[in-house]
C-alpha cells in the first residue's frame, strides 16, 4: 500500500513529494470549490507549465460525462504515460480523479490531496475509484493505488460546518467496527472541538489495517461498510431533491438503522444500540422519511457491491469494536429497521 503523509507544512511537504516523482506533465484536477478554497494554498508548490483543470462540484456530477470532459482535457493538454495527475479535493474528485487516471492510456499514475475530513479519513486509503451511473453510486469503477496520499489538516479550515460534520461519521463508524476505546473516546455534545489531526491519523491507521489485510474486499474489508447498505440508499434516493444529504448525513442515520438490525440479527446489546443510537442524533438529529419512500429505498438497497444474487449481505455489529460482515438481510427486515429509526 502506497505512503500516506501527514503535514502541518502543506507547501514544503507537496513540493518534495512531487520533486521526489519523476513525471513529463503534471495535470491538476480541482472542483469549483477547491478551485478558490485549497487551489491557493498550494500554488507555489507547483512546477512550471502544469496543466489545471475544474470540474462542476458534489456528487451528482461524479458520472461519466464529467470523466469524458476530463478525458478531453488530458487528451487536448497532451498527457502521455508518463503525466502525473494531482487530484485535489474530497471524494467526489479523488474518486473520479483516480478513476480517469487508471483509464486514460491503460492508465497514468496519481497522487491524492483530499481536502475534506470525509476523503482525508475514508477516502485517503483502500484504493476503490469509481464514479456514478444511472443513478447508483459508485457502480463503475476500479481498485487502484495513487502514488501517495498527502494529508494537510489546513484544508479543514476551508470547510463549511456542515462538510467537517459530514465527514465526523466516518470516524464514528472506525471506533463503532473496530476500536470500542476510539469511540468512547469521541465528543458528541461538543463535535466541533474534537481534535481532527489526532482522530485522522487513529481512522487512517484502523482503515490501513483492514484494507492490508483484505486489499479487494474480498472478505474482512466488507465491515468498512457497516452503515453504508441503508446509508447509500438514502443518499442515492434524495440526490436530486430538496432533502439532498452529504454522505456523512445519509452514513449517520444508516447506522441507526443497521444499529437495530445488529440488535435483531447479531446480538448487540440494546445499551450498545442506544449509545450509538444516541451519538448519532446528538450530532446530525432526524431525516424525515415518509412512508412512501421505504419501498424505493428498499429496492436502492438491492444495488449494494457486496450482495450476492438477490440476497441482501450486510455488516452489522455485534458489539461497539467489533463487526461481522455477509450477515443476510431480508427486505422486511429492511423496512423494519427505517421503521425504527422513524420512531426516534
């Protein structure tokens, strides 16, 4: 698995790392966001004559017809097998940045900036790339490594509340699968005061040692989705809508509802479940589903990567610090679960 670098000294530290790289062209892919956010803290940590290109931002633009406007620009910047791309942003853009890297010529090779809380804890390690496509998340895609991951946590402060709190989930969910003292340790009450450098590298390191141990998911990997069958269904239904949610959001409220499930199918123990339960409403409250939406995202579900067939596999916990993975579900138990978490 390639370096993971934390910085305070994000210009010094970018600057050697691309030094220490040998490459003919370097072509930078920024969103509009990070474009006038985080595209000015690394400026002069640039080489001469680097190629720069801006996408639209957030996720419903992580699709293929925004890879065919990267492709075209690489293409027209005249990017050969030995150009480096430089991917600065969250998710959306290290996901899609990494994928279009692998692709273009049989694939050049990249190196990754994340600029939110969610991509420097999540995103930053395992090497899943991959964009949308007709509506479900992440259904194209790749395993592949970036040359090195270089975490700044500067770019935090370029970040709205909403962003950070978005990105607080997933740190959540590495003490609630793998470390009980990690989740114990957390601020709910007070999130914001947190200390991010600390908790990125603690959720960096529990995710390397996963990812090491399983690097395609084939089978221990899968408990990094605790959350995310229910949780992505969410995020996938209100995309388009006024309820749209950041993933943090829709991850939150999909661990409540996998929450119940672990306490139905696994043995967590209801203390367990309203701890986390608790933790989870504290920081992010309630999304309102009505009734009308269940089926729909019952049927989102069935899109999950780690089914088989037509059986839903889930990752649930059997205690806080500990979970199982390819638990199968039934869609009545599904609804069951939204239920539960419609009567809080």
């Amino acid at each position: 698995m390639n370096p993971v670098i934390h910085t305070d000294q994000l210009v010094e530290t970018l600057q050697q790392q691309l030094e220490s790289l040998s490459f003919s062209s370097l072509f930078v892919l920024t969103d509009e966001n990070t474009q006038e956010k985080c595209f000015p803290l690394i400026g002069q940590a640039l080489p001469k004559g680097f190629h720069h290109f801006t996408v639209p931002a957030g996720e419903t633009h992580k699709n293929l017809d925004t890879c065919s406007k990267i492709w075209s620009e690489m293409t027209k910047s005249g990017l050969d097998r030995q150009a480096l791309m430089l991917n600065l942003g969250g998710g959306v853009i290290g996901d899609m940045g990494g994928f279009c890297a692998s692709i273009y010529k049989r694939g050049i090779r990249f190196v990754n900036l994340p600029t939110t809380l969610l991509s420097q804890v999540d995103a930053s390690v395992g090497g899943k790339l991959g964009v949308d496509f007709e509506g479900l998340k992440n259904h194209l895609g790749v395993f592949n490594e970036p040359e090195w991951v270089l975490i700044a946590p500067e770019f935090l402060k370029t970040l709205p509340n909403r962003e950070l709190r978005s990105g607080f989930a997933e740190i959540i969910k590495h003490g609630l699968i793998q470390d009980a003292d990690y989740f114990n340790q957390l601020s709910f009450e007070k999130w914001q005061e947190n200390n991010w450098s600390v908790l990125i590298k603690k959720s960096v390191e529990i995710k390397k040692e996963v990812v090491q141990a399983d690097p395609k998911e084939a089978g221990l990997r899968k408990i990094l989705n605790f959350g995310h069958t229910i949780g992505h269904a969410f995020e996938t239904y209100f995309l388009d809508t006024s309820k749209h949610l950041l993933h943090g959001e829709a991850i939150a409220a999909g661990m409540i509802c996998e929450g119940w499930l672990s306490l139905k199918k696994c043995g967590l123990s209801s203390n367990d479940l309203d701890k986390l339960t608790q933790a989870f409403l504290q920081v992010y409250g309630k999304i309102k589903i009505q009734k009308e939406d269940i089926d729909p995202i019952i049927h989102l579900c069935f899109q999950d990567k780690k089914n088989v067939g037509q059986t839903l596999l889930l990752s649930l916990l059997n205690e806080i610090g500990h979970c199982q993975f390819n638990i199968a579900v039934k869609p009545e138990e599904i609804h069951a679960a939204i239920q539960f978490y419609q009567s809080l």
